[in-house]
C-alpha cells in the first residue's frame, strides 16, 4: 500500500507537463521531411496511465509506450530516445500505409458525381489566367458576331486544338457565366460614364 503511495508520487513529481512544449525536430505522418513539432502532438501524459506514444498507440504497436508507460524517475530523454526507435518509426510507416489506404479506398468507391466535381475542381485549381482569357476571348467574339452561346461552344472546342482548355470549361454554363461578367464590367463602367456626364 505503501509503496504503491510512493510511486504515484514520483509519477506526479518527475514527470513535468512543460516537457510536452519542447520542440524537436522529426518527420510525422503527414510530413516525410522531418519539422519543429511539439513533444505533446506525439506524447500525452496522465497520471493514471503514465506517458502514451499517441502514434503507436494509433498503429498497436507492441510497446509500453503504446499503452501507457509508467516509471519512477521520468527524464525528458526517455521520450526523445522512443522517438529514434525503429519502433516509433515503423509505427509512422504503419499509419501512412493506412492513410494511403484509406484514400485509395475512397477513389474505388467513389461516385461519378463525385468524381466529376473532383476533376472540375481539380481544373479550376490548374486554370491559368492565359486560359481563362481565351475563354473570355471566345465569348466576346462570340457576342461581337451575334452568334449564339452554342457557336461559342464551337470556337471554343477549335481553340483547344491549338491550347489547352479542360472540357468542363468549355460548357454553356461557363460561357453563361463569362457573359454574367463581362455584363457586370460593362455595366459598372456605363454607369460611371453616365454619372460623370
Ligand atoms: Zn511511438
């Protein structure tokens, strides 16, 4: 009972909570390029289960610092030694690989809408301004001949043999929303004109 007293005082004196704000230097699941991270978003510390590694307790891996290590004299380099252990690092490798298949998973399961707004997004995220100017371009030409939107559609499809321009953007819908800007400018600048008058 006694003894029992006595370590859990040692527990509360020898480990101390700042030591979780030291900062060091390591690659972590997400990061294969080792970076500053705090000890704490590696280890928590309570007094019932001691010290948790939280990435080998997330990857099962079999060592006390998995489920919580306890010890009567706690020194900061006990942690900073787990983390250079093979260990450690093949705990790092176990979550990635599930990560990874996880998000392989996700692309399998995916559902064409899904799939189609992830490619458009995907495009806008690529667009280049020079891109977007020759859409702009085409729509103007388009209005300045009096054609109609679907024309529009035609020069579009003919410029993207000489540059590259993604399908989706190639849409009525797009061109809609190009003359929704190009009507907006025109009009502001109208206005400002009258205004000035
Ligand atoms: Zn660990």
């Amino acid at each position: 009972m006694r003894l029992t007293y006595t370590r859990s005082v040692y527990a509360l004196t020898t480990f101390r909570l700042v030591w979780l704000k030291e900062l060091i230097e390591k690659e972590t699941v997400e990061s294969k390029l080792p970076k500053r991270v705090e000890l704490g978003s590696i280890f928590s510390f309570t007094e019932d289960n001691g010290v948790v590694c939280k990435i080998c307790a997330d990857a099962k891996a079999c060592c006390d610092f998995a489920t919580g290590k306890t010890w009567d004299l706690w020194k900061l380099d006990y942690m900073k030694r787990h983390v250079i252990q093979k260990i450690h690092s093949d705990s790092i490798a176990k979550l990635r690989r599930i990560q990874a298949g996880a998000g392989i998973s996700c692309l399998l399961t995916e559902s064409e809408d899904h799939r189609q707004m992830r490619m458009e997004v995907n495009d806008r995220q690529r667009s280049t301004g020079e891109q977007v100017k020759i859409l702009i371009d085409n729509v103007l030409l388009g209005l300045s001949m009096n054609a109609s939107m679907l024309s529009v559609m035609d020069i579009h499809d003919h410029m993207a043999k000489y540059v590259k321009l993604p399908d989706s953007w190639r849409s009525k819908n797009y061109a809609f929303e190009f003359v929704e800007c190009i009507d907006t400018v025109v009009r502001e600048k109208c206005m400002k004109e009258i205004r000035e008058f």
